[in-house]
C-alpha cells in the first residue's frame, strides 16, 4: 500500500479540485533556479471565507464577531455574506505609543 500512497494524494488533490471550485484556487510556487532539485510547491486556497463561516450561521441563532485588524466593520457584512442585527466599533482606547 506504501507503494500507492503518493497517487493516493494526487487521487485526493484532484476529489478537492473537482468538488470545490467556486472561491478556491490553486496557487503553485515553482522551485527556485538555483536549486537543482525539482519540487515545486503546488496548493488549494480557499480565497473566500464565507464559505467558511456559512455553517455558523446557519447553525447558531446568534453569532459574535470580533476583529482587531477589519477596518472598516463594514467590510464583514460583505466579505462573509451576512446581514448584521447589531454591529458596534471601537475606538482604540490606548495612545499610538503604548502600542
């Protein structure tokens, strides 16, 4: 079985290409020319996170989003596919030079 291993995840890769294919890519890094051995790197990104977070909400009744780095809060409505009941931001409290 060994032996059939590496076709095996090739056999995976190609099931991912085939059955997600909206908001994925595939990105491939080739190897670096003064490197004499040829391994390129080649990998499935999911490019958009709301497919990732569609199960939340369609699981939980309310759902609690908080981000340090999302500027500005409207962004997530968008970029997750969602409508918000209450959305709140935060001025940084701290001065720039305790950061």
């Amino acid at each position: 079985m060994d032996d059939y291993r590496p076709l095996g995840v090739v056999a995976d890769f190609s099931t991912l290409l085939s059955t997600y294919f909206k908001g994925f890519t595939v990105i491939i890094e080739p190897y670096p020319d003064d490197n004499i051995i040829y391994d390129p790197l080649m990998q499935f990104y999911c490019l958009d996170a709301s497919l990732a977070t569609k199960p939340l909400f369609a699981k939980y009744r309310n759902v609690i989003l908080t981000s340090g780095t999302i500027s500005p809060i409207e962004m997530y409505p968008k970029i997750l596919d969602f409508t918000p009941k209450v959305m709140k931001a935060f001025d940084i409290a701290l001065p720039r030079n305790a950061i």
